[in-house]
C-alpha cells in the first residue's frame, strides 16, 4: 500500500460494493477520500466508520447522479473551489440490467450507457488536466470479465464495459509517459448490491449463488486492483480460476466463443 501513501482518491459510487471497499482499505493510508454517489446518508455512515478508523483522514461526501452531464461538472468546480487536488481516481460508479434487450427499460439502458460509459469518460477528461499538473497520479477503471465477452441477457452492460477496458487500455499507452497509470480492474461476480439492481423481478438466474467457484469477495477485488494500480498494470482479473479461464477464452478463435455463449444463454 505504498503507493496510496498521502493520496488523495476521489471514488464513484462509493455507498455500497467496491466503492466502499476502496475506501475501507485506503484509509489507512490516503491523506484524503472524496466519496461520491447519490445516496448521501450511506456515504456519510461510511465517513464516520472511516473517521473511526483513521481520525487524521480527511474525508470529503458528495452527493450526485452521475448519469447528469452538468452534476459531474458541477462536482469538478467544487473539487477547484477547495482545492481538492486529486491524484487517484476511481471510476467505479456502475449498474446492469439482466435480461432481454428486446424487453428492457429504455430509462434503464440509458442509466447504464450515461454512468458506465458518460461519467467514466467525462469525470477522467474533468480531472486528468490537474492530475497531469500534478506529475504522478492513476486512474483506476472498474470494468468487468464482461467487457471481453458479448454477454447474451446483458448485452448493453456488457458492451459498456468492453468500451471502459478499451478506453483503459489506450489511455494506459497515452498517459504512461506522462506520469499517469491507468487501470482496468474486470471482476467476474462479486457480491455486492449490483444484482440487486441488475435483477428484473424474481430472476433466479441472477444470484450470486449460482455462480459457482469464480466469485471472489469484495475484499480480494478491491486488492487486486489496488495492487494492479501499484505495480502499473494496464489491466486485472481478480481471482485466478476467472483469471486463467478469461486468458483460455481469448485465445479461443471468436466462432467457438459464440457457439458458448449461444449454449450459455439458453441457460440463463
Ligand atoms: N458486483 C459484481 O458482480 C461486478 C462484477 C463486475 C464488475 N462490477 C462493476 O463494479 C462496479 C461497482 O459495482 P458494485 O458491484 O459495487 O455494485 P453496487 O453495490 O450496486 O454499487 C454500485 C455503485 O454505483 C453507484 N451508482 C450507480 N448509479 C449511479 C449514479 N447515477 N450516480 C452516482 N452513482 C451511481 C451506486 O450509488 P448510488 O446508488 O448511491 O448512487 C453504488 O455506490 C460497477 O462499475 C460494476 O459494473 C461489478
């Protein structure tokens, strides 16, 4: 944990999952978090469970929808206004839907494209200007063992997250020179409240449970990717049944891929 020694991390979606993983294992170290995401009163508990823990912690709340282009500007003038430098990003903000595209909720697919897509992409190109100044900084992206497969029932979340890999990985090569690590962290299922949200109804299919031997806590996600941030890895798969199966699949030429996925899907 080094690395994070006097950061200052601002982390999306920081009220429940990963997000508030990241924070519980950087107070230790950071000199500052700023926790965002639109349940306030779940980030202010986390602040005071953080203050317990690390009393010299500067932590800073601040409630937004980041699906809303002007919220996510408004949340880079407040960083500015009290001179918050920040030198650790945390893309983590991010929801799915499971199940049909031809059945699912506009308003839902949109959320999922605004937040998983939009604010990863504008909060990075809002920050990245001060990060630069600062000489030595990371972004860490949370994105998903999705963003390498076409998920049938999770088609849009899936092609988020195969835009938020590849954006990592190009931006790894762009900013490295610059001082700059940039991070991918693609879990498979890690229990958290993110199917909770992705779940139409009463789909069994949808459960943590029937995932089997590949889910790995919140605690080793979040470590890996803290560790891949620290080591300058452009990307991460956190556990390694998932890791070695995802480095099988891509290897797999892409017709094969899909006669999986069609078998997969009938299952689901
Ligand atoms: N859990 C998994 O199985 C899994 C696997 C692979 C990748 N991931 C990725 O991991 C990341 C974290 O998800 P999680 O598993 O921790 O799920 P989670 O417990 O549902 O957390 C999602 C977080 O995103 C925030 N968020 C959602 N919409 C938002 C919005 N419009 N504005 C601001 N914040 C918003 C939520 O906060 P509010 O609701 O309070 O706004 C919440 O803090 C996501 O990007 C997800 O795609 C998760």
């Amino acid at each position: 944990m080094k690395f994070y020694e006097g950061c200052t991390a601002l982390i999306t979606g920081a009220s429940s999952g990963l997000g508030a993983e990241f924070a519980r294992q950087l107070a230790p170290v950071a000199r500052g978090l700023v926790l965002v995401a639109r349940r306030e009163d779940r980030l202010e508990a986390l602040r005071e469970e953080l203050l317990e823990l690390q009393p010299s912690l500067q932590v800073e709340i601040y409630g937004a929808d980041l699906a809303v282009e002007e919220q996510r500007t408004r949340l880079a003038g407040w960083l500015g206004e009290r001179a918050i430098g920040i030198d650790f990003l945390i893309n983590n903000a991010g929801l799915g839907d499971h199940g049909h595209f031809d059945s699912s909720d506009w308003g839902r697919v949109r959320a999922m494209i605004d937040v998983n897509i939009g604010a990863l992409t504008h909060l990075t190109h809002l920050l990245l200007p001060s990060m630069l100044r600062s000489g030595r900084a990371a972004i860490l992206n949370v994105s998903s063992v999705a963003s390498f497969f076409p998920l049938p029932n999770m088609a849009v979340y899936s092609a988020t997250k195969a835009y938020v890999t590849s954006l990592t990985e190009a931006l790894a090569i762009e900013l490295r020179p610059k001082g700059i690590t940039v991070t991918a962290l693609c879990p498979g299922p890690v229990p958290t409240e993110f199917f909770d949200v992705a779940r139409r109804g009463e789909d069994a299919t949808a459960h943590y449970e029937t995932m089997g031997p590949v889910v790995v806590t919140p605690a080793v996600a979040v470590r890996t990717g803290l560790d891949a941030v620290a080591r300058d890895r452009a990307r991460v798969v956190p556990g390694l049944l998932l890791a070695v199966s995802v480095g099988v699949a891509l290897v797999v030429p892409f017709f094969v891929t899909r006669e999986i996925l069609r078998l997969f899907s009938k299952k689901l």
